[in-house]
C-alpha cells in the first residue's frame, strides 16, 4: 500500500450530486482515509435543493413543517454533522474536506480563512466571527451570512465541510430559521458584487481550491470523478 502524501491535497470536481449520493462518498473516502489507502481530499460541487439539519438542530427550524417544503421540491435530510439547519440549492459551491485533523475548531477556522481569502480575491470583504459563539461559525459580509460550516469526525477524519453561497436562490433560507439564527439575513457573491462571478461557481470552485491548499500548505492535485472511484476501489482491494 502506498504511503499517503501528508503534503498533498486531492480535488475533485463533480458538479450536481445529489445530496444522499454526495454523503456515501464521504464515507467511503473516510474510510479509505482512516485505512491509510488515500490522500486527503476535498470533493467540490453542488446540490440540488435540499434543507439538511444538524446535531444541534430543532423542530422549529422548519416553522411550515416538512410536508410544505417539500412541495415546494426541497428535500430534507438529518445529518450527523454539528450545527444547526442550512439550506444547499443550485449556484451555492460545497466543499466537503476528507481529511485527517487533530484540532476541529481549527480546521473550522481554516475553511473560514480561506472562504475569506477567496471572497477578498473578488473583491468582497468578508470575515469570520468565532467570538459571537458556535451559532455565528461561518463567514459573513457585514451583518449577512455568506457561507456556512458544520463537520463530523470520526476517528481522526472530518466529513461535511462548507457551503458558500455564490449565485444560488436565497429565498429558501428565508423559509426556515437558518443556522438557528432566528433572524440571520444571507447574502451572496453575486448579491454583493451585482453580478455573476467571472465563470460562475466553476470559477469560484477553482478559487476556492487554491485558497483551501494555500492556508493548509498543501500541494493542489486535481483529481476526476472516475480516477477517485478507480482509487477508492482500490483501497478496497488492498484493505
């Protein structure tokens, strides 16, 4: 079995997955992770419209009740990550890091800071805001909600990771009370810019790749979708 290369960092691209076959491929590649057989790796793409709710969530997050939003096509779905309910649509970029951590909080603020950076590169200042407490995790633009965080880990490897709003209907966050914040406002790249971003969220995606593997002082690998599922079975194999 080859060693894994702890200064590299795998990045895949898969466009709209949804949301129940994005979360299988998190645990295969965690398991693969915690056997040795791979890289870390960071998944990037989007989801059709799904609410999903964290450990930390409630009832009252969905004041319609399920049955409505889902008749408005939204699924829903419970989740092993922290947090609380965070809404994923079309045009929002998710980036789900497999990946070994000691320090959970710091791997949080490591998505944050490169969120951050990435939104600074096309000129949004944006910032985190640990010091408002565990409902504020995040990255916000002024008072308004950007992007939202919530992992899980299990044995040493992180699952989930963040969601960044790009150019994504918002009127669904504005159904439900949204990382519990009762009167959290969200924005967007394209919200705040007045405009699209150059190429959109493939283009965000490239961005936020190269920012995640510059504050980790990781070496980026592009990887595709068939080379991970050909890795993974591979693993398999030598496991």
């Amino acid at each position: 079995m080859a060693e894994v290369d702890n200064t590299n960092l795998l990045v895949c691209r898969l466009g709209v997955l949804d949301y129940r076959e994005a979360l299988g491929l998190q645990e295969r590649l965690r398991a693969a992770r915690q056997a040795g057989a791979i890289d870390d790796t960071l998944l990037l793409l989007e989801h059709p419209p799904v609410y999903t709710r964290g450990r930390r969530s409630s009832p009252q997050e969905l004041p319609m009740g399920e049955a409505w939003y889902r008749s408005q096509g939204i699924d829903i779905i419970d989740v092993d990550r922290g947090g609380r309910l965070t809404y994923h649509g079309p045009g929002q970029l998710v980036g789900y890091p497999i990946m070994a951590v000691t320090d959970v909080v710091g791997h949080l603020r490591t998505m944050e800071s490169a969120i951050v950076a990435g939104l600074s590169e096309i000129g949004i200042d944006a910032r985190a805001r640990p010091q408002d407490g565990p409902d504020y995790t995040g990255v916000w633009v002024g008072e308004a909600k950007i992007a939202s965080l919530g992992v899980h880990l299990s044995r040493a490897i992180t699952t989930h990771g963040f969601a960044v709003n790009v150019e994504n209907d918002l009127q669904p966050f504005e159904w439900v009370v949204a990382c519990g914040l009762q009167d959290v406002r969200m924005t967007s790249v394209t919200k705040e810019l007045g405009s699209a971003p150059p190429a959109g969220v493939t283009g965000f995606a490239e961005l936020m790749a190269r920012q995640f593997a510059a504050v980790l002082g990781r070496r980026q690998t592009p990887i595709t979708a068939t080379a991970l599922e050909l890795a993974l079975a591979t693993s398999v194999a030598l496991t």
